[in-house]
C-alpha cells in the first residue's frame, strides 16, 4: 500500500487536515488492523502523528519528485 494519501474527508478535524492535500501515513499495522491510519497532519506537534479514520482518506501512488518533496518538508 502507498506511503501516501490524499485526504477526502476533513469534517470532524478542519483545523489539522485539509481536503485534496496529501499526506504521509506512517506503518502501524495495529492502527490499520482497526480501520485507523496513522497520519502526520497540519499540527505536525506529533512526529509519530495521529490516529484517523481511513475513510477520511485515498491512497495515492505519488511520482517520486513529489514523495521527496513531501518528504522533505515533513509531510
């Protein structure tokens, strides 16, 4: 599964997540096994990142120009 996805859903968090932005989702095979991905978002006070539904978000296959930008800035 891709180490990055776009967010389609930020109802329930519109201060630490915005709609159509991409974003890191970090291994936690736990957090996955309950329908949880484990995200680093706009707060980024937390560099293990948080907890969100996967429903609030689509996997996307990024070119690799793009991952390393995301990666760079922290994303």
């Amino acid at each position: 599964m891709s180490d990055f996805v776009i967010c389609i859903d930020n109802e329930s968090n519109p201060a630490s997540l915005i709609v159509g932005k991409a974003y890191r989702k970090l291994p936690d095979a736990d957090a996955e096994s309950q329908g949880l991905f484990r995200i680093v978002d706009e707060d980024r006070s937390e560099p293990e990142g948080y907890l969100y539904l996967s429903s609030m978000f689509v996997p996307v296959d990024l070119p690799k120009a793009a991952e390393k930008a995301l990666m760079a800035s922290g994303g």
